[in-house]
C-alpha cells in the first residue's frame, strides 16, 4: 500500500501538469492532497480489511466480488442499476482489472495451481482462489469508497492505483510462490478442455474482439452466415448500451438496431442450435427490431414475452442433435407455423411475441402429458429411494457402532447393514415397524445375530433348532418388502444354514468373524421396481456370489435395466474419487434444464436433466420421446471420466447473448478509455 500511495501521487501530479484545462488541473491537484491527507487510513485499515476478505472467501460462502469471475466484465441486466458514475467506475475498474492481469498472469497461473491443491481441489479452481486479484481489487474500491470526497476525486483516484495495482500484486505472488515451492506443494491439474463434434457439445459461440474495439461476430460452418451488424456496433459503448435501458439515449431507434443485430448474431451463432432452427431466429429479426423500438423493456427485463419465445425455442431444439432426429421435423413443422404467425408490421407490443408462444406451449402440451407422468412417476421413485436409504444408512451406523456386531461373522453383519436395512427402513417409513400384526424386524435381527453366535447357542441348542425356520420364515417375508432378488436371498440362506450347521456341530471359525467395523459401503440403493419406474443405470460391477459387502447400500446388480451403457465399449474403470475432477464436470453443479449427451449401446442421445436430489446423490435425465435415465453421482462421475456422458448447455442462452454484448461494449469502452489516457 505505501508503494501503491506513493506511485498514485505522481501518477495524479503527472496528470495535472499534462491536463492544459485550468479547471481540471485544479481538481487533479486536489485529488493529490486530498489522497496525501487519507494515506494513513489506507495504510491502516487495508490489510486488516484484507484479512477479513480472505477469510470471507475460505469460508462456506464466499461473495462474489464486483468483477464477475467469468467471461464477462459486467452482465447486461446490471446497466439498469447502475448510475453513469457507477458505469464510468466499472470501466476504470475492468481496465485496471486487465492490466493487473497482464502484469501478473505467469506468476498468478502457477499459484492458483498451488492454492487450489491447498484447498483439497484436485483440479484448479481459480475462482476459489482467496488471492486472486479481483479481491485484493475489490477490497481497494472499497476502501477508497469509503474515504471522504466526492465522486470525481475518487475516480481520479481509482483511474491511477488500479492499474498500478497489478505491478505491486506481481511482486506479491511472487514471493508467495517462492515459499510455497519451498514446502513442495504438489500442484492441483488444470481441467482438460475435450474436443468437440459439430452437432455435439461444445461451448456457444458469441462475439468477441480480436483486436481493441473491432467487432467480430460469430458463425456456424453450415447454413446461412450471420447477417452482418451494423459498422456502428463495432463502437458500441457500455455508456450507449446504459443510455439505451435507462431511455436517456440520444438516438434510440437507431441503438435498439444495432443491438438487436448483435443479440441475434450471438443466438443464432451458436453451434449447437441446428440450421433450420437459427434460420427461423434470423427471420425473426425484423420483428424484433419493431418491438424493441417500441419497448425497451426487452432489453431489461429477462421475463419479456419475446425473450421467453426465444429461449423456448432454443432449449427445446437442443432436444435433437442432428435434424435427422426422430420428432425434429414435428418441432420444425409447429414451430415454423408459430413464429410464421409474428407480422413485423404489428409486432410493436409483446402481445403477439406471447401469443406465438402460447401457440407453441399448446403444441408442446400434447406431447409432454404422457412424458410428465412418466417424469413424475420416475421422480417419486427416486425420491422414495432416496429417502429409504438415507434412513438405512443410519440404521446401518447404527448397528455397527453396538458392542457385540463385533462378535458375529462379516456375511451376517454385511446382510444386516445392507438388505435387512433396508426392510427396516421400508417398514419404518410405511408406518409398519413393530406396529400390530406386522413384523418386527429388529426382533428378528437379534434372533438372527444370536443364532450365528456359537458361543450363545452351545447352551441352548433346542432353542436354536425351535428358532431357525421362524427366522427364515420372517427374514423372507422382511426380504419381500423389498423386492430383493431371489438368487441373491438363496445364496444368503445357504451361507445361513452352513452357520447354523457350524454351531449346532460345535465349531467355529475364527475367520468368519469380524476383528474390525469396517465403513459401510457408499451408494443408494434402489428396489428392481424403482429402478424400472426411473430407468436407474447401475453404477456396481457385479461382485462375487455372497459378497453382501459389495451390496451394502449400493444398488443391487439385478436393478440394472436394459444394458443402457455400453458395457462393450469400456475398458477398466476409472478410478471415481478422480473422474469427475479429469474431465472437469460435475453432477453438483448442474441445474435442472442442462442437456447433456449420453452414449447409449455405442450412440450419443440427448437428455435433459429433470431432477437432482438436495445432496446431488441422485440424477434424472430425460429424452425428447420421454425415455429416462437416472443415475447416482457414482455412474455420473464413471461415464464423464470414460467420456460416454458430456455437457450440451446449461443456463439461459438468450441471457448469455445480451452479456456478449455488454461485453463487446465493454471491450470497447475499455479500449477507448485507453485511447484517452493512456498513461495511469
């Protein structure tokens, strides 16, 4: 901070004797004393207030800090809020935040590598880095918000020290690296970006600058090119597109057009919508420009008729890949006749964009109907399961942690925490454990532990032989509840029968007890019912006959349907704890409304997620002809690291085209600002 205070006032004194204006030379020179008199407060309160932003950002919760960690510098919807003083600070705050960038992108590389492997991330995640420079920035605006002045002094401040910010943070990181690579630190992996297919899933294309403030919009290699924006909007400024949304631009008209081209470039650019789809989006275009002339509010408001028709569109055309799919001409056909119906002429109020779209809900109606109910049946199986084998789980905890589990043998104890768990669960859940005329599986559970202890049974060998066909009787009933397989319950009972032989016979073998309580195997478990209603996909290899161990919770090999994966296809299993991590996508990070690609016996279906458990332990994804596949995070992380399961969209694509212009106005703002001041 000293550093940063005492290049600030030479960099304010160099501009005050460059500005020829006697006025703003005054206000320069100001700015110099009036930073000179709050110095010790930075000095002071900076690195404690430093302190406090690190600790926010290691916590449960960390904020996001006031330069978005993604692509872009500033999202459309937060022009409406903001004041031309608030916009003029952003661009200072996106121009200094580059700078601090380029000067430190070596050093910053490596240790968010370092700091993400310190965390416990196997890949990095720079977001999560606590020193990353957006809050060592954040933590400055901050502060020199907080100082006494007006609006004018402070720019004039945040236009030197942010940009002298990134020379101070460069000498930090690397001192910190250095002491890191002391401790030989083993750097956490940067995630492998995979190639993707024309038709498959890849990330959307939009606009970008490849040089300071030229403009260049985004194409598919097949089908119409993009209509060319109008050569304005290469000059397109964050102050222009604040002008337009809150109705203080000079020529409105003539803006809306310019921007509405860009949206529709950067909809119809995308990759992953097929050409007939982003053709009818083109032809849209004149429509659209009508209504924006006539109402701003589709630039702001995300609720808007006509922006809910175009992602509508979007997302259920991201159902087919290729227009060789079965039902894509069906789409193509209503949804031709629908926006057909939008005049250029009276499409000046949203009313005809929500009627279009009302139309195409109508349609889409009919065909969903029989797939809601069949998503819904699937989901109240998955939820039931869910809630079955949270309670199992802790009725296996706890027969584990009781003193005397130690003294009966693995095959029994694996049996108790596994399939009788989940009798136990069941009856507790449907209200019939231990009530009138049902059974009481915890009776039977100790029974079922006495008759395998030799050392209990010794004494009362009548009891034993009185008790065993009613416990066989009550385990089978027990086991029915559930459905669980027969070939599975056979194989228990003999492994049963040779225990109870051994005992009657008077011998023991020390190997078939339990020296140590092993954790319970991970994964839920669904019934063969559950597993048909939801289209489960098991994430078990099929362990060796009698091995319950394998099965405890996790699903049974019978609950497997239909071989959905391409068992064929795969070699060894990826090692889980890592899949995820390799190729970067994660269940717990999806929303409901992502699609995704699915390899199904060797060919690629496009699904979309329905439903995601609260702990994301369990998945369900649907197709466009209501097929559902459902999935523990286990199997989810198995197909993404053996590339059989890859991410299409996720999020709102209409959204994302309105950030693409605000960061294209934003670049050019930046590099206009550069232009004018070239010098901090």
């Amino acid at each position: 901070m000293d550093e940063l205070l005492r290049e600030g006032r030479e960099g304010l004194r160099r501009y005050a004797e460059q500005t020829r204006d006697l006025a703003e030379r005054d206000n320069r020179a100001r700015a110099v004393m009036a930073l000179t008199q709050v110095a010790p407060d930075l000095r002071r309160r900076y690195p404690e207030m430093l302190r406090l932003a690190f600790e926010r950002e290691l916590g449960d919760n960390p904020l996001s800090t006031i330069v978005d960690t993604g692509p872009s510098s500033i999202r459309f919807d937060q022009l409406e809020l903001m004041d031309e003083q608030q916009v003029q600070q952003r661009i200072s705050t996106v121009r200094g935040l580059q700078q601090v960038l380029l000067e430190s992108e070596l050093e910053l590389s490596e240790l968010n590598a370092l700091v993400s492997a310190l965390m416990g991330f196997a890949q990095v995640r720079s977001e999560r880095n606590p020193l990353r420079p957006e809050v060592f920035l954040e933590v400055l605006q901050t502060l020199l918000a907080e100082q006494p002045g007006d609006g004018r002094t402070h720019a004039y401040w945040s236009q030197v020290l942010v940009p002298l910010l990134g020379k101070q943070l460069r000498e930090v990181y690397r001192s910190l690296l250095g002491q890191l690579r002391q401790q030989r630190i083993q750097p956490a992996r940067y995630a492998i970006q995979r190639p993707v297919q024309m038709g498959s899933a890849g990330p959307a294309r939009g606009n970008t600058v490849s040089a300071p403030g030229a403009a260049v919009l985004a194409t598919s290699g097949a089908g119409p090119a993009p209509r060319p924006a109008a050569v304005a909007a290469a000059q397109l400024t964050v102050q222009q597109l604040h002008g337009l949304v809150s109705g203080s631009a000079q020529n409105p008209e003539q803006l809306a057009q310019e921007v509405v081209n860009l949206i529709i470039a950067n909809i119809a650019g995308d990759p992953r919508i097929l050409p007939p789809v982003w053709q009818l989006i083109y032809e849209l275009e004149p429509a659209l420009l009508a209504l924006a002339r006539n109402d701003l509010n589709f630039f702001h408001d995300k609720k808007h008729p006509a922006r809910l028709l175009l992602e509508e569109v979007v997302q259920h055309s991201f159902a087919y890949p290729e227009e060789a799919t079965p039902g894509f001409e069906d789409f193509l056909a209503h949804l031709r006749m629908a926006l057909g119906e939008i005049d250029p002429a009276r499409a000046g109020h949203p009313a005809i964009f929500a009627a279009a779209l009302e139309r195409l809900h109508r349609h889409w109606a009919q065909a969903e109907q029989v797939r809601e109910a069949q998503r819904q049946a699937a989901v109240q199986a998955l939820q039931q399961a869910e809630r079955r084998n949270e309670l199992a789980r802790q009725i296996a905890e706890h027969i584990r942690q009781q003193p005397d589990t130690v003294l009966v043998p693995d095959v029994v104890v694996d049996f108790a925490c596994g399939p009788w768990a989940q009798v136990m669960a069941k009856a507790r859940i449907d209200g019939s454990a231990g009530g009138s005329g049902g059974a009481d599986h915890v009776a039977l559970l100790e029974d079922l532990f006495w008759s395998v202890r030799p050392d209990l049974t010794r004494q009362q060998p009548g009891q034993l032989v009185k008790l065993i066909p009613q416990l066989v009787q009550g385990l089978r009933q027990g086991l029915a509840l559930i459905d669980y397989p027969a070939e599975q319950t056979e194989h228990f009972f003999a492994q049963l029968f040779a225990l109870h032989q051994g005992g009657m016979d008077g011998m023991s073998s020390a190997r078939s007890l339990r020296a140590a309580t092993p954790a319970p195997a991970q994964g839920p478990w669904l019934a063969p019912e559950e597993a048909r209603d939801s289209g489960f996909m098991d994430d078990m290899v099929e362990a060796p006959r009698g091995d319950f161990a394998a099965t405890v919770p996790a699903d049974f090999p019978a609950t497997e349907p239909m071989g959905l994966v391409d068992r064929g296809s795969e070699t060894e299993p990826a090692p889980l704890e890592s899949a995820a991590d390799a190729a970067g996508l994660q269940l717990d990070q999806l929303q409901p409304g992502s699609w995704i690609e699915l390899q199904v016996s060797g060919q690629w279906v496009r699904l979309q997620l329905v439903w995601l458990s609260d702990n994301a332990s369990l998945c369900l994804f649907s197709s466009s002809n209501g097929a559902n596949h459902s999935m523990t995070r286990r199997m989810f992380d198995r197909l993404v690291a053996q590339d059989q399961l890859r991410l299409v969209s996720q999020g709102a694509v209409v959204d994302r085209a309105f950030d693409a212009v605000a960061e294209l106005a934003m670049r050019n703002s930046v590099y206009m600002d550069i232009q004018a001041d070239p010098q901090p």
